[in-house]
C-alpha cells in the first residue's frame, strides 16, 4: 500500500504521483466520471459557458440553469443582452441570486468582448496559448481563477482543474493543502502535481463525492472509499 500523505502531526504537503492515482482510481471505481467526464453544459460558444459559470457563482447548478435558460428565453442573442436595460437583464436572472453584481459583470464582459473580438464570441481563444487564454479570462470583470479554469476546462478543451468549494474541501481534508488555503493557490497546487488527462474526470469525481460523501457537514467518513489516505478521516478513526 503507498504511504499514506500526511500524517496528522505533519503539515499538509502535496500528494505524491502514487497517491494521486490510488485516490483518483478509487474516486473513479465509485463515480465513474472519468470515463464519462463531458460536461452535459459544454458549450460550442466559449462565451455561454462564461456566462454560465458567471451565474453558477455562489448558487447552485439547479438555480445557475434556470436563470441561464431564462437569459436566453428572454434575450436570443447577446447583442440583445448587451442593448437591455441592467434592470431587464437582472431581472431575467434573478433566480441565480445576487443579480446586480452578476448583471454589472455579464454586461462588461460583453462590451469587452465585442471590443476585443468585435463580436459576442470568445471562439478565438481557443487558438491562444493555453496561459494567454487563461490571463485573459482572468482579467474580466467577475472571473476569478476558477471561474477561467471552468471555460477553458470544459468550453475551450484546454488543461485546467477548477477548484470550486466540493474541491477545494476535499483537498483540505485529504491533507492535500493547508486548511487556510485559497481556492484560486489549490488550484495552483492540483495543476502542478496532477496528469492533464485526468483534470476533467478527477474535478468531476472530487464534486461528486464532496456532494454525496465528504459533505460540508457530516461528512461520510465511516464508509468513505479514500479514508485510507485522508488525514481528517483518520483522525477520526
Ligand atoms: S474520509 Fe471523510 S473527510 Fe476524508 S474524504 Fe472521506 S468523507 Fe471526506
């Protein structure tokens, strides 16, 4: 059996390759989302799956598509987007919750957009060197790290492992990274110590199991497949 990480008195380090694969091959026997990893979201416009994740942020994915599906029930096409009123547009995707921001954020990306492309597409990018692409994203109004990493992840095909709040616990509580850390540095870390060809499917498999099993509160950790190699549920053993 490969040694186990992080003992508790240690301080976090990241997972060796060994234990990278042991983890992600047991989160693979139980929720099989390497083998099927499309997201059923992906989009052929990068700039709708930016959009998307501009109102997944801070809600849940029921609400993100409901306030998506009405954006675009209500306004076809972003040009008519961009000629609403704010008030029209945050109205159409209220049910993502915090709507202003997300409204104020949406609306100057588009302006960026055409200015940049002289379109409302984010289709170019998928030429770009994959950091350029990535700086880029960075840098518009209301995209932090992950929110760049979920487009050129699942939009622009390009490597990126978005560590969004399932991820970013479990990284913790495997003793992976330190407690206090950022989503944006786990992020970081996970990208530098995990193969590329598994981002897509072990992001996947991480949300599923902080989902079902390693849930905020009350986690699972009695019947937890990878208790073995996690700090926090060897404490409790
Ligand atoms: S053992 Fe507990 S804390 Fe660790 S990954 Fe499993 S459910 Fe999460």
């Amino acid at each position: 059996m490969t040694r186990h990480v992080a003992a508790e008195s240690r301080s976090p380090v990241p997972p060796s390759p060994e234990v990278l694969d042991e983890v992600f091959d047991l989160l693979e026997s139980l929720w099989h989302r390497e083998r099927d990893s499309r997201r059923p979201d992906s989009f052929a416009e990068p700039l709708d799956g930016l959009v998307l994740t501009v109102l997944s942020q801070n809600t849940n994915d029921v609400n993100r598509d409901r306030a998506f599906r009405a954006l675009k029930r209500r306004f076809p096409a972003w040009q008519a987007v961009a000629d609403a009123p704010m008030e029209e547009v945050a109205d159409a995707i209220r049910p993502a919750g915090i709507a202003n921001n997300k409204t104020r954020s949406i609306l100057a990306i588009l302006r960026i957009v055409h200015q940049d492309f002289g379109a409302y597409s984010l289709r170019e990018l998928a030429a770009w060197n994959p950091d350029r692409a990535r700086t880029y994203l960075e840098e518009l109004p209301g995209v932090g790290p992950k929110t760049a990493a979920c487009v050129l992840l699942f939009d622009l095909g390009m490597a990126a492992f978005p560590a969004d709040t399932h991820v970013s616990r479990l990284c913790r509580r495997l003793g992976w990274v330190p407690e206090k850390m950022p989503p944006g540095e786990i992020q970081t870390v996970m990208e530098q110590v995990l193969p590329q060809d598994r981002y897509m499917g072990a992001h996947l498999n991480l949300i599923e199991h902080g989902r079902h099993v390693c849930r905020a509160r009350a986690p699972l950790c009695g019947t937890c497949i990878v208790k073995v190699h996690c700090a926090f549920g060897r404490k409790l053993a």
